[in-house]
C-alpha cells in the first residue's frame, strides 16, 4: 500500500465527508474553501482516477436529474482500502505532530 499525496488525502476525507454528494462540483468547491486554491476539473479528475486504480474509491452513475435534460453524474465513495489509508494517514500526522504544542507557531516563539 502506498502512502497518499497530500491532495489524494485531503479529496479522500472529502468524498467520505460528502457521502452521497460526492462529485467533481462539490468536490472542487470544498476543495478550494479548506486550501484557498482551486483545483482545475482536469487535475481533480486526474487524482479520482488514480484513487479508484488504487483501490480507494468507486465510482458510480447517478440517475438522471429530475428535470429535462437531466444529467447524471458520476459520484464517488470511499472503499475499505481508502478508509484504511486514511487511518493510516491520520496516525503519520499524529506522530509527526507530537510533541509540538499549538503554540509553537506563535510568531513570538522564535525569538
């Protein structure tokens, strides 16, 4: 199992936070609300076809929308493999951050 990049971590926390709502718009969207930066459609897609090769996500089709010329849409949900990466990924934060205190980024702390 290989480790997940930054970006992969953060849009795996995003489709399982999204539940059944978990597709390119909101994705891209809240995406952008926690980074400050907007991924392109191109990139995003990218990374949830890499996922999905990898085993972390599936995808599946939506039923059309409830109105003429209702599009599906292809949704995301995180798999057993996805959740265990998360996991994962949370206890390398956790060790990395221990020991340092929320303060340590004071900007006086360095003098």
């Amino acid at each position: 199992m290989s480790e997940l990049t930054k970006n992969e971590e953060l849009i795996l926390l995003l489709i399982w936070r999204l539940k059944n709502d978990a597709y390119g718009v909101p994705l891209r969207q809240k995406f952008s609300e926690i980074t400050g930066k907007m991924l392109n459609y191109g990139a995003l897609y990218n990374i949830l076809y890499q996922m999905e090769r990898k085993g972390l996500v599936i995808s599946t089709e939506s039923k059309p929308e409830a109105k003429k010329g209702g599009r599906r849409k292809i949704l995301y949900s995180v798999t057993k493999q996805g959740l265990i990466s998360l996991k994962k990924a949370q206890e390398i934060q956790k060790m990395a951050w221990q020991g340092i205190s929320d303060y340590a980024f004071d900007e006086n702390s360095n003098e």
